[in-house]
C-alpha cells in the first residue's frame, strides 16, 4: 500500500520528535519528498523550516523540564504520606503479629494443660486398676 507525501512527512516528524533523525536528517528527507504547497507543507532552502524546528524542539525541551520538575514537586509532596502511611502499615503489622504470638501461646498453654490432665487421667486410671 502506498503512503501518501503527507502521510510519509508526518512520519518523518514522528522520527524527529522520538529523537530518530536529527533536524538536518528530517530536513533533508522532507526535501526529498518533494512537498507539494497545496497540502500546507512547503519546506525550503532559506532555514525556515529549521527555525521552526528549533522552536519546536525548544518546546519539547521547555516541556519536559516542566514535567520533570513537576514530577518531583509531587514527589516531595508525597514522600512524607508514603512513609507515614508505610509506618502505619508496619506498625498494623507488629500488631496483628503479636495478637497471632498470643493466641498461639495461649493455645500451646492450653494443648499442655489438656496433655497433663489426659497424663494425669490415665496415671489415676491405672492407679485404679493396680487397687483393684
């Protein structure tokens, strides 16, 4: 299937701004294309196209120093509810963990005591029978 020039241009900006092909590669390939005028692209020789270009990747450029610094302002915002919020977690956890110690505990104190009245049981149970 063949690409249209205007198709085959904007993948050729799609290499530029994924950082494919550097401005000259992209303007020498738009060139090459030969674009018509009538579908609102008309590249020439005169650095048009690469001062628009440079004012697109200065954009791009201002752009993601934006997002980075605003990546990390809403770092700094959430770094202290993260922790708080992984003490709390932990602390639930020690808890729990020590209700679960308890109850085990409690259950083996208890699993002793019925073998020590089963031993108990059966001691005098034989004691019985030697009487007899």
């Amino acid at each position: 299937m063949k690409s249209s020039k205007k198709e085959e241009r904007v993948m050729v900006l799609n290499m530029l701004s994924e950082g494919t092909i550097t401005v000259d590669e992209s303007i020498k390939l738009l060139n090459a294309l030969d674009a018509c005028k009538n579908d609102g692209f008309e590249f020439n020789s005169n650095g048009d196209m690469e001062e628009k270009f440079e004012k697109f990747k200065s954009s791009a450029d201002s752009f993601a120093r934006e997002v980075g610094e605003k990546a990390k302002t809403t770092y700094k915002d959430l770094e202290p509810k993260i922790k708080s919020g992984t003490k709390t977690v932990l602390e639930k956890t020690i808890s729990v963990l020590g209700d679960i110690n308890c109850s085990l505990t409690e259950s083996l104190e208890n699993m002793k005591r019925a073998e020590a009245e089963e031993c108990a049981k059966a001691e005098g149970d034989d004691l019985e029978k030697d009487e007899q």
